[in-house]
C-alpha cells in the first residue's frame, strides 16, 4: 500500500451515476449536474444530495423543497458534463444543450426526456443543509423509459475522469 491524498478519496468512493438535477422556481426551470448523492431509504426511498450553497440551483431547491433527479445514458455524456461546466444563472441549458423539457407529475420541476429515468422529489430533511449542503429527497414519482432498458450510466471518477457501466453479475443475495 501507498498512501493516497485525502483530497483523492472521493474518487474510490463515488456513489453512483452522474445525473441531472433540475429545479423551477418562479417558471424558472435549471439544470444542474450532481455526483454526489447516495441512497438512503429503499421504502419510502429517500436520496441524500449534496447542492453547493454556490450553486444556482441551490436557492431554487431551498426555496420550492422539491426537484427532479434525470439520469442519463452514456450516450449524452458530453451534454451532461457541459452542464456541469456553465451556470443557469446566465444560461438556458435546456436550449443550450438541447433538452427536451416534459411536465412533472408531482412537482414543478421538469422531466427530461433525453435521460432513461427521472425522479420527482420533494425535499423531506434539511437538518444537514446549513453545514453540509445535504438535502433528503423522497421520491414521490419515478419514471423509466422502456425502451431503454439496458441504458449504461456514466460515474465521476474526478479531474474530467468517467467510467462507464459494464458488466453485470448476479450473486445471491438478501438485499432488496
């Protein structure tokens, strides 16, 4: 073993895809991307994210306390880093990167139809957010393409660094 810098850690242990979080505030819809988030809960699921306080989609999430949660395909990675390297502050990323915006069952925020799921959450916890920037989501609608079935997700390995997903094996398991 080496020792390995603490600012490098991240990078073992990311915990999922990248996906698409996007926020309406005011008929103001945006678009983030987010690596860092992880499941909390399987029934009723809950998500924990972290939203810089910097973030233009921060005030959006803070102030509606709802949000969807896009995740795509390898297929638009390009866009979804690009999306991740400008503010909606001073940019339609939905025309920019040509994203199709489709309504929402439960929350204002919008669906994207580029990404093979979308989530809809509300804000459940923010006991987190003064120090950490930590929201809890719970998932009150969820929606997966079907044709799309085997889609592959891209995962933040740091510095401009993704993997894809690869093969799948099936061990037995009592984990839902």
């Amino acid at each position: 073993m080496k020792a390995l810098a603490l600012d490098k850690v991240y990078r073992l242990i990311e915990p999922g895809p990248v996906v698409l979080l996007t926020t309406s505030r005011e008929g103001h819809p945006n678009v983030m991307t987010m690596s860092w988030h992880m499941m909390v809960e399987f029934t009723p699921p809950l998500l924990a994210c972290v939203v810089s306080s910097g973030d233009y989609s921060f005030s959006a999430l803070a102030a509606t306390g709802e949000c969807v949660i896009g995740i795509p395909a390898v297929e638009i990675a390009e866009k979804v880093v690009a999306i991740g390297n400008c503010s909606g502050r001073d940019t339609d990323k939905f025309a920019r990167f040509g994203l199709t915006l489709r309504p929402a069952s439960r929350v204002a925020a919008p669906l994207i139809e580029e990404c093979f799921a979308n989530l809809e959450c509300r804000v459940v916890e923010t006991r987190l957010v003064e120090q950490y920037n930590l929201f809890v989501l719970e998932v009150v609608a969820a929606w997966r393409d079907p044709a799309r079935e085997a889609a592959r997700t891209i995962h933040h390995r740091g510095y401009g660094s993704f993997a894809v997903d690869g093969e799948i094996i099936q061990l037995k398991s009592r984990m839902p």
